[in-house]
C-alpha cells in the first residue's frame, strides 16, 4: 500500500483536517509522512511593487523591502513552527515523519518533492471552489490532479452548513 505520504500543509483553516488524515492513513500502513509547507507570496497577500511599475523613489522601495524581508522571516518562522508542530503530533502517535519548506509556486513544489521523495501519494486539502471561480483562483489542488507523479487524495474542507459546492440548491434537494 501507501509506504511514503507526502502531506501539503498551510495556514489554512483546512490544514489540521488534512494532517489528521495524512496521520490515520500513515498509522494504518505503516507509512512515512513528508510535511511540506511552500513558502508562497499567494499565501501572504504579497505583491512586488516594482514589477507593477509604480515609480516610487529609490529609499520608500527601500524601506518597503527592509519591511517586507521583516514580514517575510516572521511568516517563514511561523510555517516552520507549524511544520514542527504537526511532527511533534506524527511522533507522538510513532509514525516516522521528517518536513520540509520550500519556496516556489505551490502546486509544482508539491509535484516535485513528491517525485524527488518518491511518495506513492499526495494529501492535500481543497477549498471547496468550483468551476470558472477554481479556474480563476489557480487552484493548487487542482494543479497536483493534474500534475502529481502518484495517487492524490483530496481532503475537502468543511463546508458551511446550508451551503453546496458546485451544485443548484434543486440538485442537492433532489438527492436528499
């Protein structure tokens, strides 16, 4: 079965599920966990100002640089606090697990740590978008599908109570 799993982790709200099922899986065939965090400027609402072509003055570019390095260390700090976290839980329940953080585009991080590592499958979590709104968001989880050199299994997050994911509120009626 399943010998080395490689798990997605961010600072989503999802990412707890994710692991937990990344986790129950590795324990009941003795599997390897591989937590990846990707260090992307999509997750920290970054942008580059220069690259917008907004003439701003050599010393506010400056300024703003030294303050977006200081934001940048604080978020890579905390995503490896996380990281530490999660392998902390994996130890405690005697599943073998080691983490990584990268920096790049998410989904093709996730693609090629997964073939570099060898896993035999992917965990990560998806937000529940569907349709032109998946297609526009460039949906990391959709990339890996698509992408991914082993099996992937998606973990959806919850969806809000009364809501639907992709479907008319007849459908969903209509199958109750």
């Amino acid at each position: 079965m399943h010998q080395k799993i490689l798990v997605a982790i961010n600072h989503s709200t999802g990412s707890e599920q994710v692991f937990e099922v990344a986790l129950e899986l590795a324990k009941a065939t003795s599997a390897k966990l591989m937590l990846l965090h990707v260090l992307s400027s999509d997750e920290t609402g970054g942008f580059d100002l220069l690259s917008m072509g907004i003439p701003y003055a050599s010393l506010a570019v400056s300024e703003l640089a030294k303050t977006h390095r200081k934001q940048w260390e604080a978020y890579e700090k905390k995503s490896l606090e996380l990281l530490r976290s999660y392998a902390e839980k994996a130890a405690a329940a005697d599943v073998p697990t080691e983490f990584t953080q990268n920096f790049g585009d998410s989904g093709r991080v996730i693609c090629k740590i997964a073939e570099t590592w060898e896993a035999d499958l992917i965990v990560i979590g998806r937000r529940g978008l569907t349709g032109l709104e998946e297609w526009l968001s460039d949906s990391v989880s959709n990339y890996v599908v698509h992408h991914a050199p082993c099996s992937v299994l998606i973990v959806q997050g919850k969806v809000p109570q009364g809501t639907t994911t992709g479907r008319t509120k007849e459908a969903a009626a209509q199958q109750q």
